[in-house]
C-alpha cells in the first residue's frame, strides 16, 4: 500500500468522512527540508467530516496528526489540511 493510501485509510477510519482528497505534493518540496528521493514526504488533504465540524481549527489539525503518527514516525514529513464542513 502507497503511503498516499495509507494516510486515506487510516482518515478515513478515524474520521467516516463525507469527502477526501489526500494528494502526494513532494515533487513540489525538491530539496526542502525532509525532502528524499522517491517522494512520500509531502502531502496535501482535503477532508470533509461530521467528527471534525465542531472542532476548531487547532485542535482539527491536532486530530489529524494524531491520526497519522504511525506515518510520520515512518518519514511524512509535512501535511498541509484543509478541512471542510460536511454539510
């Protein structure tokens, strides 16, 4: 399994979104810090969920990575999130 469809998985294990997009931004961080041949570094989601609606913007992302400390320990390194109301 890529590590993109890990991080979706996992998101959408924990979370039951409506909506989600997870794409692979690496190529975009060539020779940025955590950067490494192969890409997998840099991701970018979009996601739509009821479990995060009440939640705010902190404490969104702070679920999020919490979610994914398995694929950071692995080597992501950053994630940009963008979190949509489910409704």
């Amino acid at each position: 399994m890529s590590v993109r469809d890990e991080i979706e998985a996992k998101l959408t294990e924990t979370f039951a979104p409506v909506s989600i997009e997870v794409i692979d931004d690496s190529e975009r961080h060539h020779g940025h810090a955590g950067w490494r041949e192969g890409g997998n570094t840099h991701f970018r989601i979009t996601i739509a969920s009821e479990k995060l609606d009440g939640l705010n913007r902190v404490d969104q992302h702070r679920a999020i990575n919490a979610a994914l400390a398995d694929q950071f320990d692995a080597g992501l390194h950053a994630l940009a999130i963008k979190v949509i109301p489910s409704r």
